[in-house]
C-alpha cells in the first residue's frame, strides 16, 4: 500500500510540474519580454493564456503536501523542519505573485502597474527555484530521518540543490514557451508564434546543458540518486531525453503539432526519474518508502479518498483546461477599466 501512495505522490508532483510549471515558466518570459512598449505583445499573449487556469493550478501542490503529511509524516515533519527557509519563501512567493496578477490589472497609475508586473515576473522564477531547491536538498540526502532537523542552510545551498534549482527554473521557462507557441497559433499571430518559437528552442538547449551538469554534480554531492538515475531510471531517462528531442526537432521545423505533448512528457519525465531514481527511499539513504509509511488504516483510507477527489475533482479539471483551450471562459487578460486609464 505505501508504495502505491508514493507512486500516486509522485504522478502529483509531476502533474505540478507540467500545470503549475508551465504557469511559472510564463511569469519567466513575462519578466524577459524588455521594455513596456517592446514587450507589450508578449505579456498580452501571457496573460490571455494563463488568465482563466492559474488559480487552479496549485490545487496539485496543496494534493501533494496533504499526501506526504497524510502518509509519511516522519519524513513531512524532517523536510519541513530542515527546508523551511526555501519552502517559506516557496509560500511567500506564490502568494505575492498570485496578489501582484490580479492587482496589475486594477491599479491606474503606471508605476504601479510596473510595481505589481514586476513583482509577479520576479516570484515566477524565485518560487520553482527555491521548489528546485527543495528537491535538490532531499536528493542530496540533506534531510535526516527520525522528524529531526538537518542544518537550515547547507540543507539548500549546496551543490545540488542550487543545480536542481536552475534546472527548475529553466525547464518551466521551456515548457511555457512551447504552450505560448500553441497559443500564439491558435490566435493566429505568426509574430509571436516564431518569438516563443526560438525561445523554445534556445532553452530547451539550456536544459540540456543545465541537465548535464546536473548529473555531474550528482556524481560527486548526491551518488545514490546518479546510480539509480543510471540504473533503474535509465529507461525513464532515456524516453525523457527522447521526447525532449522531438520537441526540439518539431519546434525546428515549426511543426504544428505534436511538440506540446512531447515537452509535457519531456519535463514529467524529469520528475518521475527523480523518483525511482531515489527508490526505495523517501529521504536519501536515511528512510525508506516501507518505513515512513503510516499504519495500514491511514494508508487505506488515504487511498480510498484519492480515488473519490479523483472522481469529483477530475472531470471539472478537464473541463476548465478544454473550456480554456476552445476559448469559451471569461478571460482575466481583457482589457479593462484600468487598462483605458493607464492608456490616456
């Protein structure tokens, strides 16, 4: 049973990586896009397509804590009492950004309006870095076992975790390009569908090269999660670089389809190899999955309440993301009463 709740944990993480990755790859080009004449275009494009889905994407990150807590409380107490440092300003960043979202668009006066377009660019990348960093800290077997305390510093400013921060931030910037291409296509403005385009491209040459230096450090800083990424997460390593190519190759070409679903694989394929490449521990080499599980009960339980939130929660997500992608949700990017105002 514990192994079945850890898989489930793990499909959650990677599904946050993908929804709420690509919301925070968004705000990435949304801080990158120049001055506000010059990049107008771009963050129109942004906020029209994350606008009616951002909310709803941390709905994967709240599943994700509730599980881990719910089922492995010895190992949520070590990690939340040795990375609060990154994981509160993980919560800080998200509140402020989701806040600077909704209030760029209220306020009239331009300055504010820069203030709060800032502060939303600027907490996209700070929140999957120090979310990278998290990881990376567990991976490098920073988090002690028995809800103790590991040092609130070098737990996530080491080595791996910085690596595994950058990637974090590089791959969401990635992945958001390649839905921005989609959208700009579906719009049909050919000027935004080659911006994106070459920006898909060039990072998702940086993730490649932020990846290899990945494994570098992990060879020397986190050598059991590098055995097992190539021991037995090879072959999910393998189709993640695999699917990566042929988003790549695809978004070369300026293919029409096809390259958003292979980088959505791409970037799950990141996280999933994380986890059995760690497997059969929970903290790297101090706890296992058996060990921090909770008694039998709970894990039933938990497993029954997943399978019931998947059938309520379930279809009305499929719903937003289709209602979203034929258009037929209000938008939050339209412009508005503080739009005409700060326009005179």
């Amino acid at each position: 049973m514990s192994n079945l709740v850890a898989v489930v944990l793990l499909l959650g993480l990677a599904a946050y990586a993908v929804f709420g990755g690509a919301d925070f790859g968004a705000g990435f080009w949304d801080l990158t896009a120049g001055s506000p004449e010059r990049g107008a275009r771009p963050r129109a494009l942004i906020e029209h397509s994350i606008g009616p889905v951002w909310e709803a994407n941390h709905v994967w990150l709240i599943f994700v804590f509730v599980v881990t807590w719910t089922a492995f409380s010895e190992a949520y107490a070590s990690i939340m009492l040795t990375l609060f440092v990154p994981l509160t300003l993980a919560a800080l960043g998200i509140v402020l950004r989701g806040a600077s979202f909704a209030f760029r668009k209220s306020v009239v006066t331009l300055r504010n309006r820069r203030l709060f377009g800032a502060a939303f660019a600027a907490s996209s990348v700070l929140v999957p870095f120090f979310l990278g960093t998290v990881a990376g800290g567990i991976a490098s077997g920073q988090v002690p076992a028995g809800g103790q305390s590991g040092d609130w510093i070098d737990s996530w400013l080491n080595p791996t975790s910085i690596v595994t921060g950058v990637l974090a931030v590089v791959a969401v910037a990635y992945l958001a390009a390649v839905y921005l291409v989609w959208e700009a296509r579906r719009e049909g403005d050919d000027e935004m569908v080659e911006y994106f385009r070459r920006r898909a491209v060039i990072t998702a040459v940086v993730v490649a090269v932020v990846s290899a230096i990945g494994m570098v450090v992990l060879h020397n800083d986190a050598p059991h999660v590098f055995d097992g990424m190539t021991g037995r997460a090879l072959p999910v390593v393998i189709v993640g670089v695999l699917c990566g190519v042929g988003a790549l190759v695809l978004l070369m070409r300026d293919a029409a389809r096809g390259a958003r679903g292979l980088a959505v694989l791409a970037v799950a394929g990141i996280v999933v190899a994380w986890g059995v490449a760690q497997w059969p521990y929970l903290l790297p080499e101090s706890l296992t999955v058996s060990e921090a599980a909770a008694p039998s009960g709970t894990l039933g339980a938990l497993v029954v309440t997943v399978v019931v939130a998947v059938l309520v929660v379930m279809p009305g997500f499929v719903l937003l993301y289709v209602l979203d992608q034929r258009s037929l949700l209000p938008e939050e990017g339209v412009a508005d009463v503080a739009d005409r105002v700060a326009g005179d």
